[in-house]
C-alpha cells in the first residue's frame, strides 16, 4: 500500500476513538490473510479476534500470529455458530463452493460478512444468500476489490460525474499470465469445476464482470452470449518429449516456458499456494520444494497433463436494458499480465490498463485541425493484483459497519448481483451455444 494511501485512511480516523470493529477469519488462507492485515496495520480500527480453520496447524499459526485465545478457534463453523455471538462480523475466505452453506449460519448467528468473490456458484445460490441476509438485515459486503482499485474508482467518478455521457459500448479485457494460469487454473485449485466450484470465468473475471455492470449503475444486463474452450492445455497439445511431472520424466523441462522448478523453486512464483502455510511464515527449503514437486504436489504435473477442464480463454458479450453493450474477453496464457478498458459515451470515451496507473479522456473536437482532445488522469497504483483495492476494501467495510454511508464503489450483495448474473449466464451460453436472457429480481 501507497504511504499517501495509508496517511489518506489515518487522517480519516485519528479522530475517532470508538472501539474497534471486531471479526473473525473463516477460512485461514491467503486472500483472507491478506483482508486481516488490516488489523495490524490499524489495530484501533480493526481487531481479529477468532479463527474457523478446519487444518490444525493452519488454525494455530492464524491464532499465533494474531494473538487469540484458544476457546475463540474452531475446526468449523457449526462449532462458533453454537456460542454465544464473539465479534461484529467475519471474513469468509473459504472455497467457492462453500461460500453460501458457510454464510447462511453465521449471518443467522447475527454476524456481518466481508465475503470474498463470487458470491456462489449458482444463480439460485446467491440468491439464496441474498434473500437471507435481506430477511434478516445483515451486512455482506462482497470483495470485489478492483471497485477499490483508485483506477477503476476514478473511472467510475467520471461517469458518474457525466463527463463521457451516456454509454453505449464498454470492453474490458484480462490477460492472464502463462504462470498465473498453469498455477491457479490448470494445476491448482480452480482447475476443475467440481473440485474449486467455479467456471474459470468466475473464478477469475468475476471482478471484470462486475466492473463491466458496475460502470452501468442502475442499468440492469438483459442478455448475454459468449464463446470460450479449453484450446491449450490438453493431452493431445503436449510438445513432444513432455511427461506427466516436470520433475520426474519430462525431457523438455529445460525449455519449456511452464516448467515447475522455474516457476515455483528458481523465480519463487506463487508461493503461498504451492508451499504450504507460507502465508503464515512457514518456511520451505528448495530441496523440500523439488521432493513436494517430485512426488505428490499437483503442482508438480505437467500441464498438458492435468485433470483440468476448465476454459482457457472465454468472450462475453452483454446487452444492457438500454440497448447499450459490453464485452470482456479473457485470456489465459498471456506473456504480459494485465486488465484494460475502453468506454465510449455520447460524448466522448475513457481508456486505460490498470497496471500503467492512468487512464485517458478524449471529447470529439470539429475545429479546423483538430479531430478530438485528450486528458490523461493519473490515478496511484501500487504492485499489487487488484491496484491497491484490498485494503480500501476493508476500510469501507469497517466504515460501514461504524454506519458510515458506502462509499461509490461499495461491494454490498445486492449492488454485486449483476456482475455474477453476467457469468452464470456467460457460462449457460458457452455450453447450451445460445443467447441467455437474465431475469429480472
């Protein structure tokens, strides 16, 4: 996070002196981890005070590092949710298909949640979510954190502000690394969807999605198409000399761009999925790295060699109700990582990539020698995947739970909808080879 960013929330709050806003990490892994860090960087805001972590080692090094006590860690969620209420709310970082059976208890138990994305892995499902904490007047807010990004809140502003006028056409695109995508969506966790419950889509543009319904306000998403495969990473697309581990028998390792010890033993890539517990300081050497990757860490195997089926790349196009479009397209496999965007309104258009940490604003400008103008706004950007969001995400969280007014990017459940109706329906398409018509709340 940027200095100016941490100087911006501390000068908002030292005047505060109110007790700080208790929660609880369910799910001890790495994007929760990250959420509550917050704690420690503003422990008078924000205290971890519990832990719901089914692995044992994972749940004592969560209550070490954040100093609980034994009675507030439990194995699973029906063991907390049969005491009395112990903070104000949860950070539920658990898998994607136990986000709704894992939050329908705790906000009947009277917490609030900051749940990470997606919401669920069924239309019915976030619904489900939605109506329960509807009845019972909870707060979920969802950690769409590219809406905190200072990129995409920026943009927002201004459209909001009407500097482009009304749209008519947005494309986003994600281009997502040959590493990223051999790790997370071929070897890893969210290479099947019936092991990570999600399409790649929605386990990955979930946040385009959402950016794309965001950007369109009250404008509801009427139809979707889209077109997507799993073209790459498949058996029969193995160069030849490729084995099933990187490690064991393969003869092409050495030049092969996908090669397990360069990615996770010589450049260290995504170490806190592929070794294990690294998110809470537990070390690997590269010799223990080599023997996991030998032997039985999925992360050893071959990528054209997996039990992955999830797409590698995927199109959506979008028909909003006022006969405006969107598209993003996905892509895995990219040399470069990044996400851009391009909007045009009646009158004018935004473009950008996130990663530069500025976007451009052009008006059509008919005087003699001129054809349009040109405004760059540069937004702070920090190296982090989502821009620096993930923190101002928690922020407001905190803000809102104190009753603050939601900022404009807030992730509340029902302002989330949208962006998920978009890829369940992207996903029905894809498979059915139709149109999908989103209906209505």
């Amino acid at each position: 996070m940027s200095n100016q960013l941490s100087v911006d929330i501390e000068f908002q709050h030292n005047h505060h002196h109110e007790l700080p806003v208790t929660a609880i990490i369910v799910g001890a892994g790495h994007r929760s981890l990250i959420y509550a860090s917050f704690a420690e960087v503003y422990p008078k805001r924000f205290k971890i005070v519990g832990v719901v972590e089914p692995d044992s080692e994972r749940r004592h090094l969560t209550k070490e590092r954040f100093g609980l006590s034994e009675e507030n860690c439990f194995a699973d969620v029906t063991e907390l949710v049969s005491k009395p209420k112990i903070a104000d709310a949860v950070i539920n970082g658990t898998m994607d298909h136990l986000h709704v059976s894992s939050s329908i208890p705790l906000l009947r138990a009277g917490y609030d949640i900051m749940l990470e994305k997606p919401i669920g892995v069924s239309r019915e499902e976030v619904l489900e979510l939605y109506e329960e904490a509807k009845r019972l007047g909870r707060k979920v807010m969802i950690c769409h954190v590219l809406r905190y990004a200072p990129f995409y809140e920026s943009i927002r502003q201004t459209i909001a502000d009407g500097i482009i006028g009304d749209i008519v056409s947005l494309a986003t695109t994600e281009n997502v690394t040959y590493h990223h995508m051999a790790m997370a969506y071929v070897r890893g966790k969210w290479g099947r969807v019936d092991k990570g419950g999600s399409s790649m889509l929605m386990a990955k543009s979930c946040h385009d999605l959402d950016v794309l319904a965001w950007m369109k306000g009250d404008i509801q998403p009427v139809k979707v198409s889209s077109f997507g495969s799993l073209l790459q990473f498949r058996p029969e697309k193995a160069p030849s000399g490729a084995g099933t581990r990187c490690l064991v028998d393969c003869s092409i390792e050495e030049s092969c761009p996908y090669s397990a010890r360069k990615h996770y033993i010589e450049q260290r890539l995504w170490t806190a999925y592929v070794t294990y517990n690294t998110h809470l300081g537990v070390t690997m050497s590269d010799e223990e790295l080599a023997e996991s990757l030998r032997k039985d860490s999925p992360y050893g195997r071959c990528v054209w060699h997996c039990d992955n089926d999830v797409v590698d790349h995927q199109t959506v196009i979008v028909e909003f109700e006022d006969g405006s479009t969107g598209t993003h397209v996905m892509t895995g496999g990219t040399s470069k990582p990044g996400r851009s965007i391009h909007i045009v309104g009646t009158k004018g258009e935004i473009q950008g990539d996130m990663e530069a940490g500025s976007y451009v604003i052009r008006h059509p400008d008919a005087r003699k020698g001129h054809i349009y103008s040109e405004q760059q706004i540069k937004v702070g950007v920090s190296e982090d995947m989502h821009g620096g969001g993930d923190l101002l995400l928690v922020d407001d969280f905190v803000k809102v739970l104190k009753g603050a007014v939601p900022s404009i990017s807030s992730t509340s459940l029902e302002k989330s909808l949208h962006g998920h109706f978009i890829g369940f329906a992207a996903d029905q398409s894809r498979l059915e080879q139709r149109t999908v018509a989103i209906k209505r709340i």
